[in-house]
C-alpha cells in the first residue's frame, strides 16, 4: 500500500484538490487497492471545515467530487504513516518540518517537482485562479504517479 499525504496552508483549497485528483488517477487506472491518499492543513485556521465551494465547483466541472472532505491539520505521526508528504509550496515544507522535525527519511517534497517545475503551486484563495490551480495539480499528481510507477 502506497501512501500520499498532500499538504497545504488550510486544506480547503489545493491540498484536497491534489488528493481527489489523485485518487481519480489512481481508480482510472485500476490501482486503488494500491493506495491511501489523504491531504491536510499545516495550520489549524480551517479545521473541521469542507473543501472551499470554488475548489469543489472547479473538482466538479472535471468530474471529481471531494463531497465528506473536511480540513484537518497535520500530526507529527502522518510522517511515520506516509511514504509520500507532497507539499503545495515551500512554505508549507517549512510548516511541514516544524511539525514533524527533520525529514529523515526524504519523504517531503514540492508537487510541481514532480513534473519537472520549480515553482510552488498559487494559493487560489489569494488569486481566484481555480483553473491554473487545477491544472498544476493536475501536471504534478500525473508526475508523481510516473514516478511511483516507475518505483514499483
């Protein structure tokens, strides 16, 4: 079983984007049974909230439903559980380390890298761009399913 925690500042906008992207990646693909994804928040500004209505509509319009999701933070203990902690932008690997400590291990890592791009994911709540959001998630999570294809 392979296991994805995507994190972002407060889990209502790109970190569960990612995570229903990927899990529409992975059930295309027939590889569900291989995998548990999640996403979570570094802060602990929108817990227990559901994912932001402009983020839901934009998941709706490619066919995704995100319906039950709501914002958790982040524990220490998701960096023993995961194999795989993808971070939205280098502020939240900062966050991420803060929570966590010291990547040991070198599970955290910047989405977009994952398509060949050095550049963090913009934060839709502050740009309105839902669209370009979508489709750097969407370059990053089909990244990093070659990449872990590749590794098994």
């Amino acid at each position: 079983m392979i296991k994805i925690l995507f994190v972002c500042h407060g889990n209502i906008c790109r970190s569960p984007m990612a995570e229903f992207v990927m899990k529409d990646m992975v059930k295309r693909k027939g590889l569900s049974e291989q995998f548990e994804i999640h996403s979570a928040a570094t802060s602990t500004e929108e817990i227990g909230n559901p994912v932001y209505p402009p983020a839901r509509r934009t998941l709706s319009e490619h066919g995704i439903s995100c319906d039950g999701k709501i914002a958790r933070r982040m524990i220490k203990g998701d960096y023993d559980y995961h194999d795989y902690i993808i971070a939205m932008d280098k502020n939240n690997v900062r966050n991420i380390e803060k929570i966590v400590g010291n990547d040991k291990d070198r599970k955290i890592s910047l989405l977009l890298s994952y398509a060949g791009i050095d550049r963090d994911i913009s934060d839709p709540w502050y740009t309105g761009n839902f669209e370009a959001t979508w489709n750097d998630v969407v370059k990053g999570c089909k990244g990093l399913l070659e990449h872990i294809e590749n590794e098994i």
